[in-house]
C-alpha cells in the first residue's frame, strides 16, 4: 500500500472553480441582455446631467469629482464644469487639492451603456493651471440613474518650464439626468 501524502495546510482542497478569466465574459453577456429590454423613454437623450464619484488617487489616496452638466448635442456632446477634491498636493504630498475645470465629453448612448470620453482645462485653487483627460463608462440603472465608473489623468503646469505635476484618479459612482 502506498503513504498517503498529506497536503499542506496552506493549500485547499481543489474545487471546480469558473476561471477568474470567464467573469469579465458573464458581466458583458449579462449587460448585452439588459441592453435589450429598455423601453422607448427610458432611451431618450438627457439633456442635464449630474455627477458624484469618489475613488482612489494612485499612490496617494482618496479623490472626489463632483461636476454639472449640460448636453449640447442632447446625448452626445456635453459641456461640463468638474470641481475634484485630490489627495496629494504638488506642494504638500499630504496636502490636498482642489482642481476646477471645465470639459467637453463625447458620450455614446448604446441603450443601457454609455461609454464617453472627457478632456478639459482649468486651474488649482491655488492658482495652478491644469489639463484632465479620461474616460469611463456609465450603466443606467433607470431612466435618470447611471452607475458611473472613470478615470481621469489631471496634470498641472508648475512655474519652472516644462515641469508638471500629475494625478491618475480612477472613480466610482452614480450619475443623473435631468
């Protein structure tokens, strides 16, 4: 008769598992099914829109975006004011930040998802000229509730020439047209 081995006591017993690899497929598949079953109304193009997300600025800690906007095209291009609360000042690495700036965003509306992509400029409220460029998703819960998820890159323009300060913040939240 041969020992039986026994298994460490870090490794667990195998399982059939789903590949972590095939969930990404499942979430599609799921958001192409509920693409389908939206009605007429729920479809039409807002022309207001506000938003709040919070998330994670890399390396450095928390970040808030809260912007209004306004569709110029209705559902497609929005002119937008975004003020962003960051973790991680150029002068203070524990300081904060509070960039303002205004953006343009290109929108699809695909029934129930809305990819878009945004770009803008502004400045620090300590006076420092910014860029922000992003993109995300919104999932429309409703017809005026979107789940949003983003990312936005936010660089400022220091006094010495070509020298710049930059932020990646990636964000979750919920948005509404109105």
């Amino acid at each position: 008769m041969t020992p039986r081995r026994e298994r460490p006591s870090n490794q667990s017993p195998k399982r059939n598992r789903i590949p972590l690899a095939l969930l990404p497929v499942f979430f599609l598949a799921f958001i192409l099914v509920e693409a389908t079953i939206l009605s007429a109304e729920e479809l039409s193009p807002p022309r207001r829109e506000v938003n709040f997300s919070a998330g994670w600025i890399v390396g450095k800690g928390i970040g808030l975006i809260k912007s209004v906007g306004w569709y110029l095209v209705p559902g497609f291009i929005k002119w937008d004011v975004n003020l962003a609360l960051v973790q991680g000042s150029m002068y203070d690495e524990g300081g904060r930040e509070a960039p303002l700036s205004t953006n343009l965003s290109l929108n699809l509306h695909l029934k129930r998802i809305v990819p878009f992509i945004t770009g803008g400029v502004g400045f620090s409220l300590k006076g420092t000229f910014i860029k922000n460029l992003g993109g995300g998703l919104k999932i429309r819960l409703t017809a005026r509730t979107n789940l949003l998820a983003e990312y936005r890159y936010i660089q400022y323009a220091l006094d010495t020439p070509k020298a710049t300060y930059q932020l990646h913040l990636v964000s979750a939240g919920i948005s509404y047209n109105y």
